[in-house]
C-alpha cells in the first residue's frame, strides 16, 4: 500500500557501516477530521505520568503483567513547538524519576546529545519537586547536573521539569548521530535531556564512530506542535491530534523504550505490510519509492525470520525512515534510520551495490529490536553485546531468507571486515573508545559475529538456538553484561566456556 500524507506528526552503534540501528515506531496517517481529533486529543500538560494505559495498547503482548517492575521506571512528557525556521525547536520536559537503587541519589545527571554537535540544546530552567535548581553544566555542556533540593530514598519518586531551546545543525548531508536539518528533513535524535543508566552515570564522553548513550527502558509521551504541512514519523502510537490555524498538534506514546527519535519532512511517501500484529511503514521521498519498497520488503522479512528464532517483536509498529545523515543507519526502538543516499540504487559504495548494502543495513538495524532495545547492555564500554549478535542475526536472516550461496557472501564478508586490520587477535571485549574507528568495524562487527558462530558451533547448533530465545526472554527489557552473557549460554549448554570467551572476548 502506497499512501501519501500531506500532513504533519512526529530512533546502536552509528559507525563507519552503520548498518545497523533499530527501533520500533508508528508513523501517523490523517484523515483530516478536525472535530473528531480535537475531541480525543490529549493534553500533555494535564496527563497523569502514573497512567501507563497508553502503551498497553502498543504492545503485542502484555508486558505490564510478567514484569511488573516497569511502571517504577523513567516516565518523560515531552513536547516540542516546530519554530520558523524549523531548525529552531522550543521544547519542554516533564519527568517522573524514581529512585530504583538501594542508596540515596542526592543529584541526576542529564546527558545533552545536540551539544556535541555543531547544534545545541540551550537549557532555560530546571525545577525539581517545584523548587528552582541551578544546573551544573560539563564536558563541552553535554553534561547537566542537577542537585536535588532533597535526597531522593530508595522507591521515591522525584518531579523534574526542564524548559529549553533545540537548534538543528544544518549540513548538506546531515550529522552523523542523526540530530540535524538536512534535505528538508528535521531529524531528532536524543533530542530530550536523557537520564543515563545508573551504572553509566561516571561514563566518559562517546566517540564519534559508535553508539552514544547508555539507558535503561523509560516510557514516553510526545507532543508535537508544528505546521500542517509537515510530515512526521515517529515510533509508538497516536493518542490524538488537533488542527488549527495552519498547524497540527499531535500526542503520541512510545515505551517502553530506551530512547527515542522522531524525523519531519514535507514530501515524504509512507508504503506499509502488516506482519502478524506489527504494521511496518517505511517512509522516503517521492522519488525514492523502489528502494522504500525494498526496505520495507526486507523489514518485513527480517522480522518474521528473527521473530521466529529470537521471540516476538514487542510492538505493533516498526518505521523506517530515508533521511539525509552521515551513516549509513542508526537503530533507535520502534523506528530505523536509513541513510538517504543508499536510496540512488544505481550507486555502490566501497564496491558495494546500494540495494545489498540497504538490506544488510536494514536488517541489522531491525536485529538491534532484540539486541540492545529490548535486551540492553552498555554500549560504551561492552558494545559488541549488541552489535556481534545483530551481525550475526543478520547472517541467519540470509540463511533463512535466501538460503546456501547468500549466506556464505555475507559470513565471508565478515571475515573481511576482519582482514582490515589483518585479522589480528584483538579482544571484541573491550571498551568502545579503546579501539581507533579502523578496529571497531574490523572488531566488533566483523570478528564479534565470527565469535557468536564460533560459539553455536560449541554449544551445538540445536543448543544455542534455545539459549538463544531463552536469553532474549530473561533479559528483555533489561542490562546485561558479557559475563551475565556467559554464564547463560553455559547454564544452556551445560558446559564450561571460560576457554573460548578468553580466546575471543577477553585476551
């Protein structure tokens, strides 16, 4: 189905090869019925954060009840005013963060994404608990600090409120972590004040070859104020939207989620498939309506293939977007980012035709809905436990898809990902910022796959394949660590694997 929306509404490691990045999302599609919008539309302002009923509606299956622990998690209402120009975003956060650690927390930390890039988000105020805070800025102001008027105990609960200013770089190509103005699409990527993992809360600064943030899940509700013309894509659903005097105003619900992005533009062309419960969309621009296909055909089939060996896709809704950004993809919950120029399909990079080099990319970046959105890990210092399994998951989609000969083509490339650096030794275990830009794709995404292979060759194909959808299960929604990794796959196996993590992990 084609369908063109004259309307507006609002997503690993990003690398050299980006070609991976994930999310789940839902894209919007009006009808123009001013009256029946305006009556069901949801006012940000006045919504209970306590109230998660929006996202039961997101998900496939009932989450809330097999892990009841999710509504103690980060809620954040958002809402976003498109300015003129639309680089120019007025924006304001309410939070609801509650304490899950079994120590005080005397101050929260905001990592700042656009401020690491030529735009900024410009902080005007932050309140917590009602009472004005002077925030603590740091490192190139990409770091806030904010001192509560009160130590929060364990289980309590704390009201933050941030009003402040996005301004979107503007590049012929757009940035590479995907939060710019490029193309006349608005892309916005960790465009929020984002509360890190507690754990990550000392993390250096990320490298501008990998992925950038380390999370737990949070729930988010969005609204968007921004001319009619405008086209928004944007993962979860729509709770409601209103028309008026030349703009639309839109809520919608993502979670739970580890973070989100949204992408605007006035001249995009939405095409969707319904898989099971999940309706995938892909969008790009009018002229780019081939390659959408193949994305979306790629989409759809990764997402049975990997639904069937890893478990269900959460959500009921996937997005992909074509938009202009300096990787190739970027993988955010819900929804995907596929860069722009891979949608000329006559072109080829480094010897690769872009229609091989979209779908190895897509799929990657759907595999990253099991790897890192739903089954988290921190991708600053163990990024391999997301980016080697979604590699390798993306050679199982060959396998299934496509059969002997397809498959073999991609595990041999990850054997020259490997060759850059003449196939040396070097541990897919180590820290993002240990490696040069060189080493991270010849490590991580080429030997790291290699090793999950090694790995199922050990444990026995049959064996691995359980401990596999078994480990999605208990970590969903979660953070694990290689050594939690480990001792799973030898729990399943009832083997020691110590030798062969120290051959490739460790040493």
């Amino acid at each position: 189905m084609v369908t063109r929306i004259g309307l507006l509404v609002r997503g690993q490691g990003v690398h050299a090869l980006r070609c991976c990045l994930a999310v789940l999302g839902l894209v919007f599609v009006f009808s123009g019925c001013a009256g029946r919008d305006q009556r069901r539309f949801v006012e940000l302002d006045s919504y209970d954060m306590d109230d998660f009923e929006p996202f039961r509606k997101l998900l496939v299956e009932d989450e809330f009840a097999e892990h009841p622990e999710l509504i103690e998690r980060t809620v954040y209402h958002l809402q976003f005013t498109i300015g003129d120009p639309p680089s120019q975003i007025s924006a304001r956060a309410r939070i609801r963060y509650t304490n899950q650690e079994s120590e005080l927390v005397r101050e929260i930390p905001f990592f700042l994404y656009p401020n690491l890039t030529p735009g900024s988000l410009d902080v005007k105020s932050v309140t917590i608990n009602d009472v004005a805070v002077e925030p603590e800025f740091r490192d190139r102001r990409s770091r806030l600090l904010a001192r509560l008027p009160e130590p929060l105990e364990p289980a309590q609960s704390a009201s933050i409120h941030i009003e402040y200013q996005l301004s979107l770089p503007a590049t012929e190509e757009g940035e590479y972590g995907g939060f710019g103005y490029a193309g006349g699409v608005l892309s916005l990527a960790y465009s929020y004040p984002i509360i890190p993992a507690y754990a990550g809360w000392d993390h250096p600064l990320p490298v501008p070859y990998g992925d950038f943030i380390f999370t737990e899940v949070s729930f988010y509700l969005v609204q968007i104020s921004m001319p009619e013309e405008l086209i928004l894509a944007a993962p979860g659903i729509e709770l409601g939207s209103r028309q008026s005097e030349g703009r639309r105003e839109v809520t919608v619900a993502m979670g739970p989620s580890r973070d989100l992005y949204m992408a605007l533009g006035r001249d995009l062309v939405v095409q969707s498939e319904q898989v099971g419960k999940t309706e995938v969309r892909s969008f790009a621009g009018r002229e780019e309506e081939a390659a959408s296909r193949r994305a979306l055909s790629t989409a759809t089939a990764a997402l049975g293939s990997l639904g069937e060996r890893l478990g269900p896709y959460p959500y009921t809704t996937l997005t992909l977007v074509g938009v202009p950004f300096a990787a190739f993809g970027l993988e955010f919950p819900g929804i995907i980012l596929l860069a722009r120029r891979l949608y000329d399909l006559s072109q080829n990079y480094s010897g690769v035709p872009a229609p091989v080099l979209l779908e190895a990319t897509t799929t990657h970046e759907v595999a990253h809905q099991w790897f890192y959105a739903s089954v988290g890990n921190d991708q600053l210092l163990e990024p391999w436990l997301d980016e080697a399994p979604a590699q390798y998951a993306t050679w199982l989609y060959y396998k299934d898809r496509y059969g002997g000969s397809a498959a073999q083509g991609f595990f041999q490339s990850l054997y020259e990902r490997w060759d850059r650096v003449g196939r040396a030794q070097i541990p897919i275990g180590r820290p993002l910022a240990d490696y040069t830009p060189k080493e991270y794709g010849a490590i991580v995404y080429g030997r790291g796959p290699l090793f999950i292979h090694a790995l199922s060759e050990q444990m026995g194909e049959e064996v691995f394949d359980r401990f596999m959808k078994e480990y999605v299960k208990t970590y969903e929604w979660e953070i694990v660590d290689s050594l939690e990794f480990e001792a799973t796959a030898e729990a399943a196996c009832s083997c020691q694997l110590d030798d062969l993590f120290d051959q490739w992990v460790w040493n």
